[in-house]
C-alpha cells in the first residue's frame, strides 16, 4: 500500500511508488538496442510500441471526457504520421482506466515520457536511422507538464486519490511494456517486470 504524500510531494510520491516499472522499461532490450547502437529497428520498434500506448490512452482520456488541457494528440498525430503504413493492430482498444485520478497518474506517465523522449533523440540522431522521426522532433510541451504537476498536487493529497493515482500510473507503465513487447522483433529473454 502506498503511503499517503505530504502536499507539495504527490509527484515524488508516485515517482517513488512506481520508479521499479519505470527502471525496468531502461533495461528492456530494445531500449538498449536504441541507446547502445542506435539501430534503426529498434527506433521503429519503438515508434510502434509509443503509437500503441499514446493512442490507447489518448482514446481513454477523450471517453472520459476530462483532462483536456492535457491531451495526447500531438505526439499520437506525429507517431501515425511517422508510421504511415502502420495497420490498425497497433493501436489498441481504449483501457478503462476507472476514473479521472487513475487516468490522471497514467497521463503522469505519458507525459512524464517526453523527458525519455527527448534523450533518446540524441541517441537516434547520432545513429543510423534518418531522418529524424517527427515524434522525436517534437518539443517538450512544459505548458501541459507544469499543468499536471498543479492537478497531481491538488488531487493527490488525499489518500484513496493518490493510491487511484498510483494504480493508473502503474497500468500505464505495464500497459507500456506490453506494447513495447508487442511491437519488438527481438527475441530475447524475458527481462523480470515488477508488478
């Protein structure tokens, strides 16, 4: 059980409860694929696998009809227009994700995912594959970030809030793997995911 946040500390309390599914995504052998060698069959692996997860939550935020100002339209318009061939399997049925706090803590993760996004640019810009994925190009949105912290802290101060705010941020981060699994051509052991 998640322990409740002190105001002023939700986001560090999330970081906390989920940093072992968020490190084993660092050790998933098409993130080393991309950071290591920068191979251009890991950059479309992983453009896959984002379009999948943007998409799906995407789908499940407009459902619910909330958090609007921050929304996953952006990056889910450049990764269809960067994967134009890509068929309609990749982007799977929205996942419930119960509530606006659960949906909250897994937009936590997708947002909090432009960071990674833009570290792995520099890996991909300094390996083979070109050009540059417009997903990769796009800018960090810090307006939507700034945004989410504000919701996370005035929502998440309340102790069944922030666990609903945990589990969401928690099916994100598996929801992620499954579709970075999904979407890889490697073949390779199974890399141990906390669950």
């Amino acid at each position: 059980m998640s322990a409740q946040p002190q105001k002023q500390a939700v986001r560090e309390a999330l970081n906390a409860a989920t940093r072992d599914l968020h490190e084993a995504l660092h050790v998933h052998p098409v993130s080393i694929a991309l950071l290591e060698r920068a191979e251009s069959g890991a950059v479309r692996t992983l453009l896959r696998a984002n379009l999948s997860f943007t998409s799906t939550l995407e789908a499940a935020r407009e459902t619910a009809s909330c958090w609007s100002d921050l929304s996953l339209a952006a990056p889910r318009d450049a990764l269809r227009r960067d994967l134009p061939d890509q068929d309609a399997d990749c982007e799977s049925p929205p996942i419930d994700y119960q509530n606006a706090d659960a949906l909250l803590g897994a937009l936590y993760v997708a947002h909090g995912a432009q960071f990674g996004r833009q570290q792995l640019r520099h890996a991909i810009e300094a390996g083979e594959s070109k050009p540059l994925p417009e997903y990769f190009a796009l800018p960090i949105d810090q307006a939507a970030w700034r945004r989410l912290l504000t919701e996370l802290e005035e929502n998440g101060a309340e102790p069944e809030r922030f666990r609903t705010m945990v589990a969401g941020a928690k099916a994100a981060f598996r929801h992620y793997r499954e579709a970075l699994d999904a979407a890889t051509p490697y073949k390779h052991q199974p890399v141990h995911s906390p669950r």
